[in-house]
C-alpha cells in the first residue's frame, strides 16, 4: 500500500520504518525540517533500538521517504497515519493542536482528489475525539463526507521505547477501531505481515482501550510500590511477595475480577482491605490507592441505587441476594445493602434468590443479614415468576443461571437494571432493547 505517516516522533517514526520494511511505500511528514532531513538521508531522529539500521536500509530501497509537503504526501498515498504527539495541558486536559492542524491540512489535501482515502489515528486521544471532533475538520476542510469520500479509524499503538520494534512486530493484538467496514479493511491489509489476532471494533472502543492500557500499567506500579512499603514496615522483601503473587496466573495476573458490574463483597475482601489499610496507618505508611478502594467500592453501590430512583418507579424486585452466584454467602453483599438504602427511601422492595433460605442460615452470614436487614422475612419471595409479576423495576444482582431467561420474561412496561452483564450478547427483542438504551448493562467483577 502507499502510506503517509504525520509526526516523525517514536511512534511515527517506528511505524513508517516497519511498514516500510514490510514492502508498503512510506512517506514520512513532519514540520520539523531537522527530523525530515534526517529520516530522508537514512537515520533516525529519535534513540530507538534498531531504528537507526531499519531506517538506514528502507530509505536505501526507496521504500521509505521524508517530505514536509502534507499536501502532496496525501495525494501521492492511499492511506494517513497520523502520529503527533498529544501533550497535556496545565489543567490536564489534552492538547489536541498538533491533530487539529495535521485534519486541516489532511482535509486541505483530500479536496484535491478524488481517489477514497482511509486517515488513521494512531495518537492517543480520548474517546469521542475522532469522530466529534477530528472528522467535522476533515469534512470541513476537505467538503467531502466521511463513510462515502474517505475512511475512518482509530489504530492504537501499544509501543514500548526501548523495544518499540519488537513490540511492533510481536503485538498481542492489533486493534482497529473502524468507521465502517470499508476503513477497517484499508488498516488491516496495513498488518498483512503481522501475525497477530486483528480485532475490529467501534472507534471510541479502540480510543479507550489505550488510555485503559496505561492507566492500568500506573496502577500497577503504584500497587507493587504500596506492597513494597508495607512489606519493608514490617521487614519483609517486598520483591519475593510480588514475585510470588506474579506466579498465580489463574486470579491474580489474569482476567478474573477485571469485568465492569457492581461492587465487590463477600467475607474476604471488604475485611482484609480495611485491616490491611488499618495497618499502614499504624506504621505510618501512606497508602492512597489501597485506601481508595473500600470508597470507590461504595460510590459503585450508590451508583446502583441511583440506577433505581431515576425510573422514578416504587415496586422494585431483586434477584439475587448472595455477593456471588451459586453461594448463599451474603456477608457484606452490596446487593443487601442497595436493598438496605431502597426500603429505607420508602420503595416496596421483593426479593428472590434461590439459594438464600432464611431458615439455614447460621453464623455471621445470619447476624449481618439480621443486623442490615432485620425485616428480611417479609420481603423474600419463593418464586421468580412472583417477584417479576409483583415489579415495576427488575434489578438483577448476581450471574445466577436461573435469571438467564429474564429478559425475555419482562413486559413491556417494565424497567431493567441489569448489574452483572446478563444481557451481554443476549437476543435483544424490541421491548428490551428499549428497556436497555433507557438503562444500560452492567457486567459483573464477581463471576
């Protein structure tokens, strides 16, 4: 393919070498004139392992070249990756000056020609940024019509410096964010050489999926820095803790408890959080992000019963009482305090949940539904069917099997809350779907 890259940067520069190297014919575009003259005579602007070689031989070939004529670059091209940079402002917002003016001159180009252009956004923005308000400058400035006149995705980069060449040709997923499936086809026929599983997805999905990257790679670190203060408190080698936690693959370092749905709670993690936040205010260890957790948790409850008094409906069933599916653990469960906060703001709630049996419970599972829900008795019901038939608002609370079928029980009149994802993926009559688009899903962290 022909390819224009904008922004000569790590990313830019990394990207226009590889797919150089991997038979497309590259043009290189920065206002930088020092960047162009290097990238133009072999070298690389920028330190990178490798890229000084990969540069040198590509440009050898006539595969890549260098220009600051944004104009002709888009003309002489099929395709724009674009690859400034998006710098943070004093407030923390993002500086989007850079990507406003290389639309403007992309636009600027495409009014001059005819041929269907695909344009990439491979720098990092926010999600909605491409489509609210990079595509108006593109259409603006070229007078042609996104969809019709030319593509458009978003294609994140997931580039390590340092390794940036290895990461690029060994990714564990390339993403493409796609307008329509014409633009996704343009990106991935880009990565032909790549072995690597493609996922195409919509654009603000792919916008958001870098910023969840990196955000999650912060916490990590300041997580493992929090352990590590903790352990040398108490004269333990933080390292061989996080090295032993590391080895357990099948909950600590893998997908287990990374869904979206409602809070966590059961016997154990609500109680080791507050001890082990305890303790660092003991050996006087500040510990922002442990300390965060229990409140954000809580905020994830008040969120749930917010879910409910917008309906602005009294008469609310819950199904699913247990903090986890296929238990009748119950201890400190989020759902028996929504429960708790709803018949407390005067709501005619009825509850099922048929591995909770009232009469069974023993122990501190019984004491602390005793001590939220002293009245539990008269708001439990034997039957699903009884609790659908008596709601105006259905709130699921956990990924029971039993309430698979749910959504397609529901009448027409009646609102949804799903909390734990349920109805991700599920056959969506015309009644649900309504329902849903008043609602929204929410997948669980407890399945």
């Amino acid at each position: 393919m022909r390819v224009s890259v904008f922004g000569l940067g790590y990313v830019g520069c990394v990207s226009a070498a590889c797919l150089a190297r991997d038979g497309h014919a590259v043009i290189g575009v920065d206002v930088d004139q020092q960047k162009v003259a290097a990238v133009a005579s072999g070298r690389s602007p920028v330190i990178e392992r490798g890229l000084d070689q990969l540069i040198a031989e590509v440009t050898r070939t006539g595969k890549l070249r260098a220009t600051l004529d944004s104009k002709a670059a888009v003309e002489q091209t099929d395709v724009s990756l674009i690859c400034v940079g998006t710098p943070s402002n004093g407030n923390g917002s993002l500086n989007l000056h850079y990507l406003e003016r290389v639309c403007m001159e992309i636009g600027e180009a495409l009014a001059a020609k005819k041929d269907y252009h695909v344009v990439i956004a491979r720098s990092t923005v926010l999600p909605g940024t491409l489509e609210g308000k990079l595509a108006p400058i593109l259409e603006k400035h070229s007078g042609r019509r996104r969809g019709d006149d030319f593509g458009l995705c978003s294609n994140p980069e997931f580039l390590r410096e340092g390794s940036a060449i290895e990461d690029y040709d060994h990714p564990c997923q390339i993403v493409i964010g796609e307008l329509d499936a014409r633009s996704g086809d343009g990106v991935q026929d880009l990565y032909q050489a790549i072995q690597a599983p493609v996922v195409r997805t919509p654009i603000k999905t792919a916008e958001m999926l870098k910023y969840v990257n990196n955000a999650f790679h912060a916490v990590k670190v300041a997580f493992a820095n929090e352990i590590g203060n903790l352990c040398s408190a108490h004269g333990i080698d933080g390292r061989e803790v996080m090295e032993l936690f590391c080895r357990d693959r099948k909950l600590n370092i893998s997908s287990s408890y990374l869904m979206p749905g409602f809070a966590f709670g059961g016997s154990c993690l609500p109680k080791d959080l507050r001890a082990l936040v305890y303790r660092s205010k003991e050996r006087d260890i500040d510990c922002a992000l442990l300390s965060s957790v229990l409140p954000s948790n809580q905020r994830q409850i008040q969120r749930g019963i917010e879910l409910v008094e917008e309906t602005r409906r009294k008469r609310v069933g819950i199904l699913g009482l247990s903090f986890k599916a296929g238990t009748d653990d119950i201890r400190e469960s989020p759902i028996v305090h929504l429960v708790e906060a709803l018949v407390g703001k005067g709501y005619q709630v009825s509850i099922y949940d048929e591995k909770v049996e009232l009469s069974r419970l023993t122990g501190a599972n019984k004491s602390f539904l005793e001590r939220e829900l002293p009245h539990i008795a008269t708001l439990m019901r034997d039957s699903l069917s009884e609790v659908l038939a008596q709601s105006e608002v259905v709130v699921i609370g956990n990924a029971s099997a039993s309430f698979q079928a749910v959504p397609e029980m529901l009448r027409d009149e009646q609102v949804f809350i799903d909390l734990v994802g349920i109805t991700r993926g599920h056959h969506r009559t015309p009644a649900l779907a309504a329902i849903l688009s008043q609602t929204g899903a929410y997948e669980s962290a407890l399945q």
